[in-house]
C-alpha cells in the first residue's frame, strides 16, 4: 500500500515547509513602573482586583492603533505578558511607591489577605489615535468594606509618543499608567 503526502512533492512543497521555519521571533515588550508623588495617608493594606480589559486589547500582539472602526495590530511586537496581568503588576508597584504607608498586592498574587480597601479596575481603550496621541481610557472604583467609598473614577488620558515605533507607543502607554496610579494613590488618601 502506497502513503500519498499531504504536501504532496516538488517545489510547493519544499516553499510551505520553508515558509513555516522562516517566521521571525516576535519582539517582546513590556510597561513600566514610573515614579510619582507619595501621597500621605491611605489604607494600610490596599488589594489591586485583576483588571479588566476590554477585549480588543486581550491578545499578544500589541494593538498600535484604534480609530474609527479599524485595529492596527502589531505582527512582530509582543507583549512580554499578558496586559491585564502587565498592568496590574505596574500599578501594584506604582501605588506601592506613591502609598509608602499602605501594603499593596495583587488579588492574582500568591498573597492574600484582608484588605482595608480594594481598587478595581476597568481599562477600555489604551492605543493611538488619529491624531497620534496614545489614549488610555480607564474607570476605577475603590471599595471601603465591599462598598464603594467614591464614585467611580473615570480618567481619559493622552499623552504624546516621543517618537514613532513600538518603542515609544510603549514609553507613552508607561506614562499614561503613571498618570493614571497619580489619580488612584490621591482617591485612596481620601
């Protein structure tokens, strides 16, 4: 009995197989931490709920652009993991610095304890726009004893790229999250 390939032979074979190994490494990125003012006061130990992320943004590619009804994803630039635990981990550390008093953790961490206030997070929007701009669009809510203590902040943040590329989309997209633990670190001192 005769096997038949599935590639079959000759040279559309041997371009499908040589397509397959040619694929570049995706080039990994990642958020970071900036520092920001210490604000006095604040919860001694603040809980940071995983975030919520809207979907389009849910993927490894990272999404250069939203305008109107069309998504410029990256094909070579990744994030290094995943956003939503990216940006937690960011703000863990953000609000850890801007609260020196308080104790901040991750409810995705391996900690758990009883915490005097817990930070929620929703993120809808976090890419350029047409104009340029990187936008990040975010809502929190801070609970004292399960209830919220303030409405509910709502911040739309833009800040200028210093430059063209992933490199610098991620640089503003840092900043944009600095702004944005600014805001959270002066709620939770109220």
């Amino acid at each position: 009995m005769r096997r038949r390939s599935v590639l079959g032979s000759g040279p559309v074979a041997l371009l499908l197989v040589g397509a397959c190994g040619t694929s570049p490494d995706p080039v990994l990125y990642t958020l970071a931490a900036e520092p920001g003012q210490a604000e006095a006061g604040g919860p001694h130990v603040v809980m940071l709920r995983d975030i919520g992320l809207a979907r389009y943004l849910d993927r490894p590619q990272i999404v250069r652009a939203s305008d109107g009804y069309l998504l410029d994803v990256s094909k070579g630039d990744w994030w290094g993991e995943p956003l939503g635990r990216m940006i937690g981990r960011v703000l863990v550390e953000e609000l850890a610095q801007r609260l020196p008093g308080s104790t901040v953790f991750a409810e995705s961490g391996a900690i758990t304890t009883n915490a005097d206030a817990t930070v929620e997070v929703n993120v809808q929007a976090f890419a350029v726009d047409a104009a340029g701009q990187l936008t990040l669009t975010a809502q929190a809510a801070v609970l004292r004893s399960g209830r919220p203590a303030n409405p509910t902040l709502v911040r739309k943040i833009a800040v200028t790229p210093d430059g063209a590329g992933t490199r610098a989309q991620v640089a503003a997209m840092s900043r944009a999250l600095a702004e944005f633990a600014d805001a959270l670190a002066r709620i939770l001192t109220i």
